[in-house]
C-alpha cells in the first residue's frame, strides 16, 4: 500500500505532538526529544480487530492494542513524563520501583481513551489496560524464541525495517462476525475461510 506524503507528514506531527505534551516545550521534536532515548526496536499488536470492521467507527479503538519500544535510558525517559505538569496531573504511580513503574490514569484524567504506561529497564509499554503489562520487570524477549527466531529466518531477506504478524484464523473470524447477515460477505468470508483451510 502506498504512502502519500500527506500521511507521512500527519503521522509526524503526531508524534512531535506527543514529544511536546510529555516535554512540555512547545518546539520539541520527536527526533530530538524522544528518539534518542528509544533502542532499535518497536512492536504494534491490536488485541480485538472485530470493532474496526463492523459500521459503528466510533468503537474502532475499542479492540485495544499494546505498544512496545525498547529504550536505551529509563531514567530519562520516564523522567520526561514526570517532570511534566501536563503528565503527573493526568497520570499516577501505580507502582514505581528499581526494576519497574506503572502510571495508570489519574481520576482527573478526562481522556475518553487514556493510556497506561510501563516504564522498564529495557522496555517502555502503551496499552489500553493495565492488565496487559507485566507485574515485574519484563525479561524475556523474542529474539530467545527460537520458534519466532527459526521462522522469522525463513524470510528471503537478511534484513528488514519492519515485520508483521497476523492470525489469520482469528483476523477471517473477525471479519465473519462484523459481515453477519450480509448474503455477499458471508459468502466471501466462506470462501476464505475454506482457502485459508486448505492451505495452511
């Protein structure tokens, strides 16, 4: 799929956004701000695709999702959000340790969809609940997965800017509940279905 220049600029200003909220300095860059305190590494996962495929697009979100960076300097980074009036009046510590913190929204929080944030020593995480972190200093990574490690050498390339995963199963699932009782989209999902079947 192909990426206008619009988009790619949008999606900029969205994170220098960011960096300028968590910093509170209104010509911050997430360039200068932000990314030098991440490692090399990032991940995206959407927990529930159903609610991005059905007619209502005000519950899109609703599927929630999970973030992850590696970081290359906790301390600084979370110290960017917690020396920032904006953050601590939004947020508070549900637990804040040498090995992990957890903010979670504060009940001055108004945000129709607040964030929960970890702080690791290795990790920053964004979820839409606290439940989805870890309880303890996250330690396992996917690169000792020999199973992810063993396929993920089956690419052709030797090296890529970004991989994806997806469950198909539970992706086709998803698209079959949101198209109930449409005869053309049931039909097509059945057909999927039936292919992905036979051929995995």
């Amino acid at each position: 799929t192909a990426v206008s220049g619009g988009d790619i600029g949008e999606f900029r200003a969205g994170l220098d956004a960011m960096a300028q909220e968590a910093s509170g300095n209104d010509e911050a860059t997430f360039a200068n701000t932000i990314q030098p305190l991440l490692g090399e590494t990032g991940a995206f996962g959407i927990l529930d695709a159903a609610p991005m495929f059905d007619e209502d697009s005000s519950n899109d979100s609703d599927g929630g999702y999970l973030i992850a960076f590696s970081i290359s300097d906790r301390a600084a980074l979370q110290s960017l959000f917690t020396n920032n009036e904006n953050f601590t009046s939004n947020y508070e510590a549900l637990e804040d340790s040498g090995d992990y913190a957890i903010f979670v929204p504060s009940a001055d929080n108004h945000n129709r969809e607040p964030a929960y944030l970890y702080f690791g020593n290795s990790v920053l995480l964004i979820a839409t609940d606290v439940a989805l972190f870890p309880q303890a200093e996250l330690s396992a990574r996917l690169s000792d997965n020999a199973d992810f490690m063993d396929t993920l050498n089956m690419l052709p390339a030797g090296d890529y800017t970004a991989t994806g995963f997806l469950n198909i199963n539970s992706l086709l699932t998803s698209f079959s509940g949101a198209m109930e009782g449409d005869f053309n989209s049931n039909e097509m999902m059945a057909q999927m279905m039936a292919l992905y079947e036979e051929n995995y």
